[in-house]
C-alpha cells in the first residue's frame, strides 16, 4: 500500500499511513493487542524505527479495497450539484436528531449509507473480482463467478439476520445457508456465487440500518438523564438503542440539552457510540469506556470523556472545550475551541476550522486507567501536540495553536466515585507543569502573606469578604457560577432515569 500510495498516487508517507491505520482502528481488535501495538510504537527512537514497526502491520487486501472505495461516500458530483440533485439542494436534506429536515453530513445519514451501496454494488463486486473474472475493460460478464473470500471481505460492510431475528450474522455466513443458494447462486463445487444472482439478492434484501442514529431516534428508549424542568430544558432528548442492539454497539443519542450539567457512568454507556447533537452552555460528562463519540452543532459547553475506543469526531461547534482520552481526534467546521487530549495517533484538522487549540489531557477520575485499559489505551505514545491537517488550507498552520501554559489550569471531576486513579495519567509535559508549579508557589507565598500580617479579628472578617467578593466576581464574569449551581443535586421530585 505504501508503494502504491506514495509511489502511483503521490501521497505523504504520512497521510498513506493514516489511510491505513483508520481502516485498523474500524476492526474489532483485542484490547491487548492495541496495547502491545502502542508499546512497540512508544518504543522507537527513531522516524525510521518507527516506519520499520509499522511496515510490519498487515490488512486483509480486500477489506482494504472496500475500506478505499467507501471513502467516496461524502463526494459531490459538480454535473449533480448543477442540475439541483446535490448539497446544497435542499431536496437531499436528511432527517435531524430533531426529527426535522435538515442539510447534514452524510456520515450521519443511514438513507445515504444503503443508496451509496445500493448506486456502487455492481463496482464493489467487480473490485472484489479475480482477473480472469473480468474483461479486458475490468467489468464483470454473466457467467463472473463471485468467490467466498470476496464475499467474506463484503462483510466488512454488510451483515444482517434471518427472519428479522435479534441476532446478527456476517454476510458470508448468511450467504451460505442453504435456503439462499437459489437466490444469490452459490455453488459448494467450486465454492463461488454467480455475480448476477448474488448482486441481484443482496440488493433485494439491502435495508437501512436497524441499530442506526435514525432508528434509535424513532423507537430508541428515551432516558431521563437531563433535568425534565419548565421551560428550555423541555427540549432536551435522550435516547439509546441498547434495549433492541444484539451483539453490535449500542448508540446513545443526546439532543438539546441546555444550561444543565449531565453526568454519567453508566452499563448503557459502555461500549457506546455516541451522538451529541445541540447542546448548549452545558456541561456533560460522560464516564464510561466509550466506542466512538460525534459532538455536532454545540456551543460554549465542556465535554469530559471516558476513554473511546476508536474516535471523536467534532463538527461544526463553536467555543467548547472536549477533555478526553482517545484513539482518533477529528476536527471539521470548528471555531475557537480547546481540546485537552491524550491520543495514540495525530489529531486530524478537516476543513474549516479557526482558532482551535490543543493541551495535554489534564484530569482524571477514579476509574480512568481500569477504563483506559478495557478499550486498549496506553499513555505512551501520545501526540495531543502534533495534529495534521487535511484539507485545502493544509499549508495554514494559523488554524491551530499550542495552548500556551500561561493559559493552562488542571480540571476537577467533581464526583465521588469507586477507583484505583488518583493522578493524571503519564503526567504534564515539563512545560506545563513548571507553570503549575510555579503557580501553585505563589499561592503558597500570597497564604505566608497574609498568615504573616498580624491582623486582627476584625480585620481578618472584613478581608475574607473582600476575597469571597472578589471571588464571586469572578464566577460570574468567567461563567463558572453556572458550573458550580448546576452541580447542586436535582430536588427529590426530579424525575431521573437509571441506567
């Protein structure tokens, strides 16, 4: 792949590994594994230690090929766009977490995920084709006969069940059993499928996504996480999926919540894809091993995160800051938010973003290692500080910055739970830590201080209001009055939903 990427397509040797990587952080890889993986990364000493440990990675050839060619999935036809068929025509507007129309990305549209299979089967086929399958112009014929090992990569995107069943299948399995050879043509002789028959019964059975963003939305459990109170709050929609989902992720969905603190550890949350949609002047924690978060269209609100396992995508926020520790940061269409992370691999800077700023990962909680360790996260290696940009301004390295460690203050996780952590993870790179050192030293000089100025009882009273003043002040000017009176517990009435 290397050869090919750099050598015939003209890509970076490091945008031909990310291609790669990404496809080994969708497979459902042993913890261990992941952990040992990071070892031996964390280990080099050099750029090319480090290309030689990873010229050793593998990936099964084919799943690879589909892994490519699904890429296209967000691309717009210009003929489209010019007869009114493509974004931004509202006529391809997809349902909302709200269950309004809206213009959004298609990764978070299922309708979009089964027409992009159902438009690109025939070509998927033909890739997975053996060559003396195909004609000299690399198209398939009727007699194309489909092998099982292709049909075993095509489960890397297609699964699906019997009878409408609660269990769930790889496509090959399916496509084996017996009462389908008549439809998708498969022959125990030669162990292929006739590619007519198979494309014609895979597109007959192709649906949308049971366990999906839109699914959930519509028959998913709704959940009493936030505070169900008169007026703005009534807007906030919470719902999971993992009461239908058998042996796939569940997906938690969270909508519009506003001016509330959220937070949870919780059995529905582990092993969660998560979609955060709307959410405004909040403050949300979220403390479980999580699979993979999507924070969409949020404002000036704070995100702490359990350890996810392959990626946090942000889109189109504006002025939130996102503390977490994760396999893959990827940022696109945000502006002025801080990102405070610990992650294995190089934070991607998509197109459109401003003023966004990076810091090391600076809290902990209780759980936070034996969470760390469930999902296959190690401390080392971690570039929280060296993101990558792709996109048209990838030359623009004024859309980042380094948050400076003037600016850099640790975050308390205000809860009280079970737990072996008591400490940040692998610690402050020295920068940062001398600055909280040295502010912490001038505390501890301004406490001398004032033990040492011999005042009086009274004196001392008056002095203590004029700090608890200031101090006051100071909540309210930065916003944190807001965080501290929303950590008071809900009154007993409250309606809370478990889990």
């Amino acid at each position: 792949w290397r050869h090919i990427a750099c050598g015939k397509l003209q890509l970076s040797r490091g945008l031909a590994w990310l291609y790669f990587e990404l496809f080994h952080s969708l497979l459902r890889r042993d913890a261990q594994l992941r952990l040992e993986w990071a070892e031996a990364e964390a280990a080099c000493g050099s750029a090319d230690e480090l290309e030689q440990e990873r010229s050793k990675a593998g990936a099964h050839t084919l799943q690879f090929l589909l892994f490519l060619y699904v890429q296209q999935v967000n691309k717009v036809s210009l003929r489209r766009s010019l007869i009114g068929e493509e974004w931004p025509s509202p006529r391809t507007k997809s349902p909302s977490l709200t269950g309004k129309s809206t213009s959004e990305n298609k990764n978070w549209n299922d309708q979009d995920h089964r027409a992009f299979v159902q438009t690109h089967l025939s070509d998927m086929l033909e890739l997975l084709l053996e060559l003396e399958q195909l004609t000299a112009s690399s198209h398939s014929t009727h007699c194309s006969l489909v092998s099982y090992e292709a049909v075993c990569a095509l489960s890397f995107l297609i699964e699906g069940t019997v009878d409408r069943s609660r269990t769930v299948h790889p496509l090959h399995e399916l496509a084996v059993w017996q009462p389908c050879h008549r439809q998708n043509g498969y022959s125990k002789l030669s162990k292929a499928f006739s590619f007519p028959k198979l494309e014609s019964w895979l597109r007959s059975c192709l649906t949308t996504n049971p366990f999906g963003m839109t699914a959930c939305l519509k028959s998913g459990k709704k959940l009493a996480w936030a505070q169900q109170v008169e007026g703005t709050t009534r807007r906030a929609k919470i719902a999971c999926n993992s009461h239908v989902v058998p042996e796939v992720f569940p997906m938690v969905v969270m909508s519009q919540v506003y001016k509330q603190t959220l937070a949870k550890s919780s059995e529905t949350l582990v092993g969660a894809h998560v979609r955060i949609h709307r959410c405004n002047e909040s403050f949300i924690y979220l403390l479980s091993p999580l699979r993979s978060v999507t924070i969409e269209k949020c404002r000036n609100s704070t995100f702490v995160l359990g350890p996810v396992q392959a990626s946090v995508h942000v889109h189109s926020c504006d002025n939130i800051k996102v503390i977490v520790v994760c396999h893959r940061l990827c940022l696109s269409s945000t502006a002025g938010c801080t990102f405070y992370v610990l992650t294995p691999t190089q934070p991607l800077i998509l197109s459109g973003n401003q003023a966004v700023s990076f810091a090391p990962f600076h809290t902990h909680y209780p759980m936070l290692e034996d969470h760390m360790a469930q999902v296959g996260l190690a401390t080392l290696p971690d570039y929280w500080d060296s993101p990558m940009l792709v996109c048209k301004e990838s030359g623009d390295t004024s859309v980042f910055r380094l948050l400076p460690p003037s600016e850099f203050y640790t975050f308390v996780i205000p809860f009280e739970m079970e737990g072996d952590t008591t400490e940040m993870p692998g610690g402050l790179p020295h920068a940062y830590q001398k600055a909280l050192s040295q502010r912490e030293q001038k505390v501890q000089i301004w406490q001398k201080t004032v033990k040492e100025a011999g005042l009086t009882k009274d004196q001392r009273k008056q002095f203590q209001m004029l700090v608890e003043n200031k101090f006051y002040e100071w909540l309210v000017q930065t916003g944190n009055r807001q965080q501290l009176d929303s950590l008071v517990p809900p009154a007993v009435g409250c309606k809370q939903a478990a889990g």
